[in-house]
C-alpha cells in the first residue's frame, strides 16, 4: 500500500505540473519549443531524461544481469556521443534554426536550409519522424506496461493502457514545456534510484559473496560476468560503440538545444548534461551486475531480466522508499515517451498541417491539432506494443539506428558545410532511412549472417554522409545558399 500511494502522489506532481504548463502556453511556439527560454540546468536534465527512457534501467540492467559487463560497451559509446553531441552540434543549431525563420522542428530547418528541395524534405524528414518515432514510443509503451504488470499485478492489456494514459495525459495537456519541467524532475529522480540500487546491494553482500555468487553463477551459463570483452567480437565492439553516432540525429534531443534561452545555457548544460549521464550509466551497469549477484547468492529466480531493478526495490527497499525508487522507472519511461509524442506530434502539425493544408492556421489552432495528434500517434504506439513478449532493448535499437543514420549525418554537414546541395542532403537522408530497413532482412536472406549482426546504424550512417557528399559534387550549391550559411555562421560566431 506505502508503493501504491507514493506512485500515486508522483502522478499526481506531473500530472500537476502538465495543468500548469497549460496556463503558461500562449501559442504554438510554447507548445513546441517552450518560446525558446529554457536555461542550462533544465535543458540537460531534460536532454537526458528524453534520452534515456525505460532502457535505462531496464533495457540496460537486463543485459548485463544476462550477459555481463560485456554489455557496458553500448553505455561507452553512448557517453562519447552525447559529449561530442553537445560540443559540436548544440550551439550551432540552436543559432542556425533561429536564423533559418525561426524553425521550430527538424523538418523545417531542413527545408529552409536546403530550400530548393523543401518540399520534398518537408515530406521525408516528417515521415521518418513518424515511422521511427512510432516505433520509439511503442518501446516507452511496453517499458511502461512491464513496470505496472509487474508492481501492481495486473494483466499487460490492463497495464498497457494505464502506462500509456499517465503520459499522454501531461503531454496533451502541457505540452513542451510540461514535458521540460517534468524531465527535470524526473532525471533527478532516476540519478537518485541508479545510484542507491547498486549501494543497497552492497549492504546486504560483501565483496566475497558477490563474487562467489558471479563465479557459481558462471559455472552454470559458462558465461564470465565480469569480462568486458567476453562473447565481444570487432563487430560487436564497433556497434555498441556506434550506438554514440545515433545522437546528432535524435529529434527530442536536438529539440532542447533548440529551446535553450542561449549558447552560454548550452555549454554548462554540457557540463551537467554528461555528468549526470556517466553516472545514472554506471548506476544501471550496476543494478544489473550486482542484481545478478544478488539473485543468485540469494537463490531467488528472475524470469524476466528486464524487471531486474523493479524486483531488487521491491526486495531491498522499504515500501514508501520502494514507492520513490520505482516511479524512476516510470519517470525514464514517461520522459522520453513524452518528448517522442510531442516530436511527432509537431512533424504532424507543422510540417504536414500547417505546410500542407493550412498554412494560415492560428496558433491556437495549431496547438489544438498538436494535441490531437499526440493521441493518434499514441494510440497506433499502443497498437504496436500489444505483444507482451516485446523487448524494450529491441525497439529502442531499431528506432535510434533509423533516426541517427537518416538525420545525424545530415545536420552536422547542414551545420558546418557551405557545399551541401539540397538534392545531395535528400540523397543522404534517404539512403540512411532506407538502408536501416533493408540491412538485415537483405543480409539475411543472403545468408551473410555475421556481417548481420553489424548495428544498422554503422553502414547507413556511412552511406548518408558519402552520398550527400559526393552528391554535392555533381550538384553544387546555389550561391545564395551559401551566402544564407555565411550569415547563420556569422551570428554564430557571435557567441564565441
């Protein structure tokens, strides 16, 4: 009863929070971008709250509780992806979509970087959005559904519904900037539950009996836990650290750089921004090393590994603490899940609505058909995750690769190359999309299984940026284009 009404207040507080982000929502630019004001402390925690999700403490324990430390690599290039995420794309993008007539979504930076493809990158670029996007939030869904199965007993089909629900509702309600508030929150939140998950389990084990369980428990899988590169091929080494490339073309990350009140918010928000991520990494790397030792010493069996760190707080924890610890799980879900309606919600209003079928629309209006739109992608996101048998890891890796391969290569050449055509960036994104699709249903039916086995995100970020390269060679820019980067990199240079 203690977990239930301490769950019960944390949905209260965000729900909370998302009535009174509507009243300070005056038009379409807050709904989306938050009027562009968020300082550096809310735009990190937001950025990583966004970013992380459910697979933070469930995806990502539950592969070390199976395989071991050998799954930390993802977590290294993660690291290395988001720093290099902030160093060389944050500031640039937050001038340049300001400078671009103020474009309020990826979709329409695109197309006023590269006008003389705009309406055909208008079109692409949106749809990738909603394509991977729906994918993404189908993953926050099923994170969302295991954590209520699983503390409050209740069917999937139940517990889909209510994970779901809790979500929408703040996101429809507030928009960007309750989704901002609340992932402040709600980061603090999962830094306090990774950090004190790992300690509890020392308290009860010694050094001695964590590693005898790991040993004991090693004789049985032939699996050494504590082998970083056991089972690890190159190729296994090289996809978990391209899972860092994937960060220059994530939409609800590279949403906050935009919405930040300056370039000065965004270089302490990076200082903030990665130590907080180092440690909720190591944290999770944590839970699911040491609940391996811990299940194990303590005989207790764990069917599902993902449920891993919800099973240890329920174990470890008093209830009305337990209460706190597990609503981290849903604040990752929730946070992410969040941010990834409202990115598609606004490729759907901005980009499709007001582009295409009325684009003298009012801004309330739009804001209206925004918040329609976060419940028809959330409602076809519930439709995909309605098999229990769903893996959060799964999803999340599929959708990242299609995001960070068809967008990452082509923001960083829009922010730092004068040359790129706007045919050469439409090439480039296509082909990034399009050969995450393709790459293992081909190879597979080829029978190439171990170059299969090579993350999609690896050979379609290559291929984008060597197509929109090369294209640019065949088609040069047009000298009033280049003229509009001058001046973008100019008013950059300002802040320098």
């Amino acid at each position: 009863m203690q977990i239930y009404i301490t769950f019960s207040l944390y949905l209260f507080v965000i729900l909370g929070i998302g009535v009174y982000a509507y009243w300070s929502t005056k038009n379409f630019d807050d709904y989306i971008l938050g009027g562009r004001k968020m300082g550096s402390f809310v735009t990190a925690m937001s950025a990583g709250a966004s970013d992380m999700s459910g697979w933070l403490l469930m995806g990502l324990p539950g592969a070390i509780f199976v395989a071991g430390l050998s799954q930390a690599w993802i977590a290294v290039g993660l690291v290395i992806g988001a720093y290099f995420n902030y160093r060389i794309v944050a500031g640039r993008l937050r001038i340049f979509t300001e400078n671009y007539d103020n474009a309020l979504t990826l979709p329409e930076f695109f197309a006023q970087r590269f006008p003389h493809q705009k309406t055909a990158l208008k079109i692409i670029s949106s749809s990738i959005i909603l394509f991977f996007f729906t994918i993404y939030c189908a993953s926050g869904v099923v994170a969302g559904a295991k954590l209520f199965q699983s503390l409050l007993g209740l069917d999937y089909g139940t517990a889909l519904w209510l994970g779901a629900i809790a979500t929408i509702l703040y996101t429809f309600i507030g928009g960007y900037l309750a989704v901002s508030w609340s992932d402040t929150i709600q980061a603090s939140l999962m830094f306090f539950a990774l950090l004190l998950a790992p300690m509890m389990v020392l308290m009860n084990l010694s050094w001695d009996q964590i590693n005898t369980a790991l040993v004991a428990k090693a004789a049985i899988t032939h699996i050494p836990y504590a082998n970083w590169l056991h089972g690890v091929s190159g190729i296994g080494v090289i996809s978990a650290l391209a899972w860092g490339l994937g960060y220059f073309g994530q939409p609800h990350i590279l949403a906050r750089f935009m919405a930040a009140d300056s370039v000065n918010s965004l270089n302490n928000a990076r200082k903030i921004g990665i130590t907080w991520m180092i440690l909720c990494l190591t944290g999770a790397v944590a839970v699911g090393y040491f609940g391996l030792a811990y299940f194990t010493a303590e005989n207790i069996p764990l069917p599902h590994p993902e449920t891993v760190f919800i099973e240890l707080s329920k174990l470890l924890f008093n209830p009305w603490v337990a209460g706190v610890v597990l609503s981290a799980i849903l604040a990752a879900v929730m946070s992410t899940l969040s941010a990834q309606l409202l990115m598609s919600s606004a490729a759907l209003t901005e980009d499709f609505y007001k582009g295409f079928i009325r684009p003298r629309a009012s801004s309330a209006e739009l804001v209206w058909v925004g918040r329609a739109m976060v419940l028809a992608i959330a409602l076809i996101a519930i439709a995909i995750a309605q098999n229990p048998d769903s893996k959060v890891m799964s999803l999340v890796s599929y959708a990242w690769a299609g995001f960070g391969a068809a967008f990452g290569p082509i923001i960083i050449l829009a922010l730092f190359n004068r040359n790129i055509s706007s045919r050469a960036a439409l090439l480039g994104m296509l082909a990034g999309a399009i050969t995450v699709v393709i790459w293992k249903p081909l190879l597979d039916y080829w029978g190439w299984v171990d170059l299969a086995n090579l993350y999609e995100m690896v050979p379609a970020f290559l291929l984008s940026s060597a197509i929109a390269v090369t294209s640019s060679i065949f088609h040069p820019v047009n000298p009033a284009v280049a003229e509009k980067f001058d001046r973008a990199v100019e008013a950059f240079n300002r802040f320098q």
